[in-house]
C-alpha cells in the first residue's frame, strides 16, 4: 500500500470519532432529502393504488332532491361511463348514551360490489336482511342496534359490522374544515330498498366510474336535467385532496429541512477537517521536502472527504430508506390504514448523494487548499496556533474564569459553531413553532364561526320557512345558507371547490382579509385556491354544478384554513339554488353554552337532515391535530439528534487541543471538581448562548417553512408564543449540555504522562 | 533521618518486545532546605526520577519517604493531594494555562486549598513580586517573553509553600541572561522558606548554585 495513504488511514483511524460525527450529519441531510422525494412518492403511489383498488368513483354526484332511478337510468348512456352506482343518501339522528347524534344513512344495492367504492368488512359481517346496516369505521359507536329517525319515520337497525369505504377513508375530518370531510360522522350503508321504503322509490346520490378524465364533464353534462347540488371528481374529493396534502408537505418539507442540514453539515465537515490539516501542517511540509507533489498530499487528504462520504451516504441510504417506509407508513396509517407500496426508486437517492457529495467536496478542498498553498519552508516552520484571545475579567472563580475564556479562546470559530449549533436547535424548534402555531390557527379558524349550531336540511326550504321555523327562544338569529360543492375555473385553471352561499356570511364567521374587500356581492375565495386558480380581486371565475354554470366577480381573498373555499350571498348563485331557498340554516344562541341542549332540542324534527355544533369541531380539529403530533414530536426529537451531534462535533474540535491543560492541572494536583466546573461553565455557556439564537432561528425557519406549506398545504401565520420559546430554550440547552460528556470522559481518560513526555519530546 | 529518602527504586517501560529499564535500585537521600541537580543524557531517566518522587507516576518497586510520609503506599487520590499540598512543579516548557493571567495561573495552584479569593490573591501577589514580575501580573502567558512565564512558573510551583520543588529543565529555553536571574530567584527563595528542590538539568552552569550534583547513569545516581 502506498506510504501516504497508510499514514493517512492511520490518522483517519485516530480521528474516528470526529468523522463518524460528521458524516452522522451529512447522512442526516442525505436522509431528509431523500425522505422528503421518496416519501412523497411513496404516499402518492400507495394511495392511488389504494383508491384504484377500492374503486374510488371519479364522479360522485348529489341531487337536491329524489328522482326516480329509471329517468337517471335512461341518461347514462354515454358509452365513457364504465360503471355506476345509485344510492338514497338520507340525514338522521340516533340516541346514544342519552346523546342526539346525526347520523348519514346511505342505501345501496349490492354491498359487495368490487368495481365502485368498494366496501371493505373491518369486523362481523355485511347486510343481508332489510333492517340491517353496518358502519363507517371511525365514526360513533353505535352498539349492535340502533333506532334512527328520517323525517319522523324510526328505523330499528341491527348493526351487523363495520366496514371501511373509499369515500370515507378518512373519516375523521370535521365538516366545515379545511377540506369537505365527512366528519366523524356516524354512516351507515343498508340495503337500497330500507330506505325507499321510508322516503319513496328514488335515489339522489351517483357514483361514476368512466373511462378517462377527458369524458368526466360530457358525462356530467349528459346529466344536467338532474336537479345536482354537487359534483366531486375524483380528484377533488376528500381522501384524494388529504392524500395530495400529505404527499405534498413531504415534498416541501423535509427537503427545505434538508438544506438547513446540508449547510450545517458543511461548517462541521470544513471545520473537522480544517483543523485537521492545519494541524498537519508539518507533516505536510515534511512530505513536500521529500519531493512529493502537492497533487499527491491533497489527494490522500482527500481520503477523508471519501471516507466521511462513504459512511455518511451508507447511513444516509439507509437512513432515507428507514425514514420514508416509517413516515410514509404512519402518514398513510393516519389517512386511513391504507397499505403502503414500496416501489423503489432510485432518483430520491441519486439527488441526496449528488447534495452530500458536493458538500464533501467543498468542505474538503477549501481547507485542503489553503494548507497547500505554502511552499516547503512555510509548512515546515508552521506552528499550529498558539496564540488564543483572552479577556481581563474580575470573576471571583478561576474555575468561571477558565470555562468562559476557553469558550471564546478562538472567537471567529466559536461563533461559527455557536450558529450552526443554534441552527441545528433551531431547525429542530422550528416543528415546535410549527405545531404550536398550526394548532392555533386550527382553533382560532374554527373559533372564527360566530355560529354556535349548523343545521342542515334534508332538502331544500324556503329562507322564510326556515328563519320562522328556527327563530325561536333561545335563538339569537338564525342565518339560512346553502352550500354547493362544484368546480370554479378561470381560463386553464380549474378545481373543486366548496361554496357556501348565505345573505348574511359577515354573521356567520369573521375573516382576515389578505386582498381585495369583504364584498360579498361578488366571490370572496379562501386564498390557496385564489391562487390555484391564479385569480385576483377584479377577475371574473366560473362556478359550476353539473352542468350549470354562472360568473362570479372576485371581489376578496381571504385567509382560510379551508383552502377551496368561495363565500358569497344568496344573489349571486339564484340560477343553481333557487330564489328564496336554502339548504341549511346557521343558529346564533344567546350563549353557546345553550347549543347542546338546543340542538336536544331539534330531535324528531322532521327538517332537520344533521347537527353540527361548533364546540364539536373544535374538539374534533383538537383530536385530529393531536393524532399527527407524535409525527411532529418525532421530528422535532429527530432534529433534536442531530443538535446533539453538532454540539458534541463543536465541543471535540474546540476541547481536544487542550490536552496539556488539563494534564498542567491534573499534574498540580488540582480536584477534579475544578475541571468540571469549569466544563460545565463552558459548554453551560455555549448552550444558553445557542439555546438563545436557537429562537430567532426556529421562528424564522418556521416562517420559511410555513410559507413554502402554503402552495403545498395551507398557510399557517408563524406565532412566537412563551410556552414554545421556554420549550424551544430548555430543551436546546438541556441537548446541548449532554456534549459535555465527551470532554469529562477525556479528562478521566487522560495519560498525563504520555502528554508531559511528548511535550518534552516535542 | 532524612527529609527525602528515595530507597531502590526501580522503574521499567515497555516498548513493544523490548524493556527499558529507567531506574535501576536508585537511592537518594536529600535534607531540609538543600538543593539538589541530577544531571544526565536525554534518556537517561531524569524526568522519570522526578515524575516518581512528584507522584505522577508510580515506581515498579523500592520505597519513597518525604517528611515521613511513604508516597509509595499512597493510593491516586492521596497521590493528588500528595502533589496539590507538597510539590511543587517546575515544567521546561512552564505548562501555563494560556487563557489565565500571570495572577491567575500562580492561584491556580491554590485551588482546592481552604483559603478565600483575598487570600489567595495576597499570596499569589507576594510570589509574584518575589520573582521579581508583579508589575506583569494581569498578562496572559502569550504576552510574557518565555523568562518571564518561567518566573510564573516558579512562582506557582512556590505559592503553596511546598516541602519539596521538582524542577525539569528550568532554564532550558531560557538565555543566559534569564537563566541567571531564575538561579537567582531559586537561592534567593531556598535562603527565605527553606524550600528544598530537585533540578533536573543539562545545564552545567547550575552546578555551581546547588549543594550536591548527581550524574543519573544506568539507573542510578552518582554523585559528581
């Protein structure tokens, strides 16, 4: 083996721990970028594989009003229709332990069907008889019986299993959140005819599948003699929107995340190797004297770059893949237990090891080239620095004195690594922000309805019918409104969207205006899907149900959790509606405290289709952010990690060329209580100092996190509350404090006697 | 009796195959107050001689008594007292601790020892001046030319007052000049406290200052 690449593997062997650290960090990159590409692929591909499988209609279509199935039948004709599915989709209420609760009743033919929305038996078994219904998996429990009322009709049912479906696959999602889920709701499918024997021989609720994405609209047109409140493509609707969402927010997260640690372990490498070579300058001035060329030096220096990226992109590849099958998994378990499919893919892998190997190289050469731009005198006269900076102070302690002036005794390299130590704590704060703001902006959004019960109708009433059936005592005012779920479009652009249509939205819910003005004589849109559509105040959209279509002016933007959504009066969409109707009405109590016991109140109404409180979407929104905060936690502890490996990298390189210090110490007999004190003065410093700028950075990574979010998800505001700047201080801290362990185990390992005698020797 | 008595010491290292013997049965017998120099070639086991009777290493046989107490049943813990309290280190290359004063690094020495800040800064400031450099007291080691850190040095070694200094090559990086005023402070100081020391030294131009030199050649000493 050649000389220099011996001596070299020698000294790589005494620096293993340095390059382990570093390359743990540069892995850590690796790993994110790749989780952030691999993860959002994962998601998309088992999720689509799923919702294939299980048939997930690419058009579900809801009728104001029952219609007899023959005339539908006669309309589905046009031949890009592969199959369908009819169904009576009804309200109703149940009581359980003593509690009104709404309950959606859906009739179908055959519950066995594998071609559309495919329903899949989670426990005991499917209908069979006509007073028989199994449940959604996720909403309330029912018990194994259940009297439910449709417009005073009862109906006993035995529950016979539940099931899960395509359609609610997440089932959790409150109403009147971020995307049209279902929430929580309590569904029953049970046989077609139970229904109509209730309601009448007619169905209002179509299932599609067609052909290709091209003929989805001439199929909606062909139906447009039917009275259609909605149309949800398959792309719009709300286990597609939530799988999107989630692929999504990987995509843009963990790489941005990924940069942060590419950057950090860029400084650490550089430094780790900096510190190397200048300590080597000697060395290096002996082998330019024996006439080997500077090309040949920097090449078995370069075997450090190889080794660390080796090792880095070994556990990088290894990390990535851990990360994504366990994030894609739980992120998939979260939307609804939908199996994972590992398809490999070598492009996530190929993208993180070109990021880990340019910051090798770079954080290699540099120092390397510095030193090899000495000629042989130079190198061979170099003395490693001995030359430290020191502060006159007067502190009362020698031990207080020693730990603060060793933090500072290289100024320009301790604030480096006081950044990229803050970084790293920061980076790992900054999903503390995140979640903490997210959670309060979900309540606050939730909290912005000034509502305090949403009733929806069975089908439509008139305003007047409406207000002077619910407009009694303890009612404050009751506000009708209809909501319409079809497709907006400006010019190439279109999505779904939820509309909600009422004469007085200023009483339904407070908003924040981002653009334009509360006027809602025209369309004020929630501000993701503004920007979907690319539309701005002035601009003129079109709104369409089934196949009826209208204009409508945007007039504001606003900010809203529920990013499809368009507020607008009553006005603006008469040619879908109706003039004077409604689809639901919104109750203002005198005190919310009053909601329960008002919405007891409604049981056996005959109007009323479902209740929603607003306590209960709030509770529901609480619940369904904590189930994703073991996720956040998790990357926050992850992130926390890699803090630690770079407070542990900053504190070897700044305390392992101290040796003689600690040996002069131990030599004068000096306690050992002295040497720790003053360590833990030191790095209790350096990590109050970086637990300090851990916040700002935190607050700011947050910031960019969230507004990259917001094309991909939904935009959160970023809030500096205490409770996250304690947590964000205590817990960076306490991390970095544990690399003191290293120094106190070099002093307890110390051979001062080889120390003394080399010095003499040297 | 005598202050120091150093009884057949022996102390070997192992080089790989190979066993150096360094100290070979030594015996030294040495006074309150006197000053004593071990000359001898790199190698010959001088450091070793004095690391032994400081307590930074421990002898392979052969007994070590100073003012009654035998270092060599001393377990690590007496051992570091044994070096806090009754020896005082003179290093070749000083061994300060580059980020305390002059001041600073002469308390160092006092650390561990029942005494308040006043305290110890009274006495640092009183060594300080009897090596002639208080007016540098506040200076960090890098701003004191290598006389002068080895004046700290002394000064630390005698703050304590210890029974016993070892000094390696005290004067090795000094100059003449220097090294003149070092010998100076070294009698002057054995004159004012009594104080006793092992010089370690090539340099034959102590000879003349100490009380009886000794040559260390295979592993034991001879007087010269």
């Amino acid at each position: 083996m050649n000389l220099t690449v011996r001596m070299m593997l020698r000294k790589i062997q005494k620096r293993k721990f340095s390059i382990i650290l570093s390359a743990f960090i540069i892995a850590w990159a690796m790993a994110m970028m790749v989780t952030g590409i691999y993860s959002s692929g994962v998601i998309r591909t088992s999720a689509n594989a799923y919702l294939d499988e299980t048939g997930l209609p690419d058009i579900s279509i809801s009728l104001f009003e029952g219609v007899d199935p023959q005339q539908v039948q006669t309309l589905m004709t046009d031949p890009a229709i592969k199959t369908y599915e009819f169904r009576l989709r009804m309200d109703g209420h149940a009581i359980v332990d003593g509690k009104e609760i709404s309950v959606q009743l859906i009739g179908l033919k055959d519950p066995f069907r594998t071609d559309i929305n495919r329903l899949l038996l989670l426990d005991g078994r499917m209908f069979s008889e006509k007073m028989e219904a199994v449940a959604v998996s996720g909403g309330q429990v029912l018990g194994d019986h259940a009297k439910v009322l449709i417009n005073s009709v009862a109906l006993n049912l035995n529950i016979t299993g539940t099931v899960r479906s395509p359609e609610f696959l997440i089932n959790d999602l409150p109403t009147s959140s971020f995307i049209p889920g279902s929430g929580g709701l309590t569904i029953l499918y049970l046989p077609l005819e139970t229904l109509q024997s209730s309601i009448g021989p007619v169905i209002n609720d179509i299932l599609i599948m067609s052909d290709n994405n091209a003929s989805k609209s001439e199929v909606i047109s062909g139906l447009s003699s039917l009275p259609i409140s909605s149309t949800i493509l398959r792309e719009d609707q709300q286990t597609s929107v939530i799988v999107q969402m989630g692929a999504d927010k990987m995509m843009v997260m963990l790489p941005s995340i990924s940069l942060v640690f590419i950057f950090i372990g860029l400084v650490s490498t550089f430094m780790t190797i900096y510190r190397l070579v200048l300590s080597d300058s000697r060395s290096i001035g002996v082998l330019m004297s024996l006439g080997i060329t500077r090309k040949h030096i920097a090449t078995s220096y370069l075997m450090f770059g190889v080794v660390t990226l080796s090792l880095g992109a070994i556990l990088g590849c290894i990390l990535g893949y851990a990360f994504t099958y366990t994030i894609s998994n739980m992120a998939l378990g979260m939307m609804g237990a939908i199996p994972i499919v590992m398809g490999f893919d070598l492009l996530p892998f190929l993208i993180g090891l070109s990021l880990a190997t340019l910051v090798v190289v770079v954080a290699v050469i540099i120092p390397i080239t510095i030193v090899l731009r000495h000629d042989v005198h130079d190198a061979l006269s170099f003395v490693p620095r001995n030359r430290i900076w020191a502060w006159r102070t007067n502190l009362r302690s020698l031990s207080l004195a020693l730990g603060l002036r060793n933090l500072f005794r290289e100024p320009s390299r301790t604030i480096i690594f006081l950044v990229i130590i803050a970084l790293s704590i920061g980076a790992a704060g900054s999903w503390m922000f995140m979640v903490d703001s997210a959670q309060g902006y979900l309540e606050e959004q939730s909290s912005a309805n000034k509502w305090d019960v949403k009733i929806s109708f069975n089908g439509p009433m008139s305003d007047i019918q409406a207000i002077s059936h619910f407009a009694s005592d303890p009612v404050k005012s009751a506000i009708p409104f209809s909501t319409l779920v079809g497709q907006a479009s400006l010019g190439d652009n279109s999505q779904g969207v939820f509309l909600l249509a009422a004469s007085d939205i200023v009483g339904i819910r407070s908003f924040l205006l981002r653009q334009g003005e509360l006027d809602f004589q025209g369309a004020v849109l929630a501000k993701k899907m503004a920007d979907n559509l690319g539309a701005r105040p002035g601009e003129s959209i079109t709104f369409a149900v089934g196949n009826r279509s209208l204009p409508i002016e945007v007039t504001g933007i606003v900010d809203d959790i529920q990013g499809n959504a368009i507020y607008t009066s009553n006005d603006q969409v008469l040619d879908i509606i109706g003039e004077g109707s409604c689809t639901g009405v919104f109750i203002v109590l005198d005190s919310s405290e009053q909601a329960r016991s008002y919405s007891s109140s409604l049981s056996g109404d005959p109007l009323v289709g479902s209740i929603v409180l607003k306590d209960d979407t709030v509770t529901t929104l609480r619940g369904m952010f904590d189930s994703s905060m073991s996720l956040l936690y998790a990357f926050f502890a992850l992130n926390l990690m890699i803090a630690l490996a770079v407070a542990i990298s900053a504190t070897i390189i700044s305390t392992s060329e101290r040796d003689m210090e600690y040996t002069t110490v131990i030599s004068l007999g000096l306690p050992r209580s002295f040497q720790v004190k003053a360590l833990v003065y030191e790095v209790g410093a350096q990590a109050m100092i970086s637990a300090l700028l851990a916040v700002p950075f935190a607050f700011l990574l947050a910031q960019v996190f969230t507004s990259l979010l917001e094309d991909a998800v939904f935009y959160i505001p970023v809030v500096l509350s205490l409770a996250t700047v304690i947590t964000v201080l205590v817990i960076g801290f306490l991390f970095i404090s544990i690399s003191i362990i290293w120094p106190l185990r070099r002093i307890k390992r110390i051979d001062f006697v080889k120390v003394l005698r080399e010095r003499i020797s040297s | 009796m005598s202050y120091l008595s150093v009884e057949t010491v022996t102390k070997s290292f192992k080089n790989g195959d190979e066993t150096t013997t360094v100290l070979a049965g030594l015996n030294l017998s040495m006074g309150r107050g006197e000053i004593i120099m071990v000359m001898g070639p790199s190698g010959s086991g001088k450091t070793t001689l004095i690391n032994v009777i400081g307590g930074i290493e421990r002898p392979d046989s052969g007994r070590i008594v100073l003012d009654g107490t035998e270092v060599t049943a001393m377990d690590n813990r007496m051992l570091n007292d044994y070096r806090r309290n009754d020896i005082g280190f003179v290093f070749q290359f000083y061994n300060l601790i580059p980020n305390l004063t002059a001041q600073e690094n002469v308390m160092l020495a006092l650390e561990g020892h029942d005494l308040d800040w006043t305290e110890k800064s009274g006495r640092a400031i009183r060594q300080l001046e009897l090596v002639n450099i208080l007016d540098k007291k506040d200076r960090f080691p890098q701003e004191l030319s290598a006389g002068q850190q080895q004046r700290v040095a002394l000064a630390r070694a005698l703050v304590k007052q210890p029974k016993l200094i070892l000094a390696d090559e005290p004067t090795g990086n000094l100059d003449e000049a220097t090294e003149t005023k070092v010998i100076g402070i070294l009698a002057q100081v054995r004159e004012e406290l009594g104080t006793s020391f092992i010089i370690v030294s090539h340099n034959s131009r102590l000879r003349a200052h100490v009380d009886r030199c000794y040559e260390l050649r295979k592993g034991v000493l001879v007087e010269n």
